[in-house]
C-alpha cells in the first residue's frame, strides 16, 4: 500500500531564501489557544488532545485502504500587538492555533469516530475544542529556518522587508510547520518553515490598471 506523505508536497518544502508559492485550500484537526507555549499548561493540553485523534485517523485510514504519514505539528500565531513577535517577543500576549493536517479524503464522519475512539481509550484533555477545519491560504512567502525558535524575529523582520519589496501587503495569520521535534532536536539545530499569506497592495494594484 504507498503511503501518502504530507513532507513531499510543496507545501511542506522550504529553503533558506524566501520564496512565493500559491496554496489550495488544506484540511486541520485545529486547537484555538492563547498564552506562552513554554508554560502555559493548554497548550500541552492541545498537543495532548491532537496527536491521539490524528492517529485514530490515520489508523483508521489505513485499515480502509489508503495510508499516510501523520505530518508534522503547525501552529498559526497572531497577536493584537504583532510586535510581540519581532520586538518584545512577549509570548504571554500570542495567541495560537495548533493543527495537524489531515489528507482530503478524511470526512466529518471519519473524524468524529476517531475523536470518539480516542476519548473512549484515553483522557483527552480538551477534546470540546477540537475541530476540522480548512484553511485556504493562497499567495504566501515561506522560508525555512535554522535554529532556535526564539532566533525566528530577525527572519520574520527580513521576511517582511522582502514582502514590502514585492509590493505585497500581510494577510492572514503568521504560520509555522514544525519540520524537527524539540523533545530531540537541539534549539540551534531546528528546522522550522516560517510562512505568511499574502496579497498585492492596493498601490500594485492600481499601478496595474492604470498600466492597462
């Protein structure tokens, strides 16, 4: 049986220059939540709800006839003031969205028994915020970077410099897809794709039709 693997779309492929791509829409299993993901305790309780559901799902794919590869852990993040991610870098202030993305074969149906089978053979401990959802990004600016998460300001920084040169303007919400495992992965040896949707300025956009 060939197994569906998330990490060879393109998606999923990053290097260390920015680079524009265009995204269909894509199927999560999403957990919303807010404060510092180094102590605030929802935020293992999100990872702790997700992963067991996920492989439900996958487990349950797989008996059906189509296996895949439980892709790496995501996470959009926004705040009300975004300098908290490039500036004061106070995490107490982000909130966030964790997610792992399932293939487009899995229905409502499909998920609401894998929630239910894993409730049912583990505590899940916020299994009422758990949903499937899509997300449809379109244009986005990604990069892959080297190193520790809290070294990620002066990317994003670069990042946004590299989009007002594109005449782009930022849509959506910052995202991450987090390629290393930090349980196991030294911080400076981290292999995080930093993503953010995009959009052409309304400045761009005049230019073009008064080109036309």
């Amino acid at each position: 049986m060939e197994k569906f693997d998330f990490k060879k779309t393109e998606a999923y492929r990053a290097s260390s220059k920015f680079q524009l791509l265009t995204l269909p829409a894509a199927t999560y299993l999403m957990i919303d939540g807010h404060g510092d993901p180094n102590n605030e305790p929802s935020y293992q309780h999100a990872l702790q709800t997700l992963y067991p559901v996920a492989y439900k799902l996958k487990f349950a794919s797989k008996a059906s006839g189509r296996d895949y590869v439980v892709p790496p852990l995501e996470g959009l993040w926004w705040a009300e003031d975004m300098d908290s991610f490039t500036i004061s870098r106070d995490k107490s202030a982000w909130d966030w969205t964790m997610m792992l993305a399932v293939p487009d074969w899995i229905t409502r149906e499909d998920f609401c028994l894998a929630l239910e089978a894993a409730s049912a053979s583990k505590q899940l401990p916020v299994h009422q915020k758990l949903r499937l959802d899509s997300l449809e990004e379109g244009s986005c600016v990604q990069v892959l970077h080297h190193g520790s998460y809290d070294d990620e300001a002066p990317v994003l920084e670069r990042m946004h410099q590299f989009i007002d040169e594109q005449q782009m303007k930022l849509t959506g919400k910052h995202h991450e897809i987090y390629l290393s495992d930090p349980r196991r992965v030294a911080p400076e040896k981290l292999r995080t794709i930093l993503r953010q949707p995009v959009a052409d300025s309304l400045e761009r956009k005049s230019l073009a039709k008064e080109m036309k």
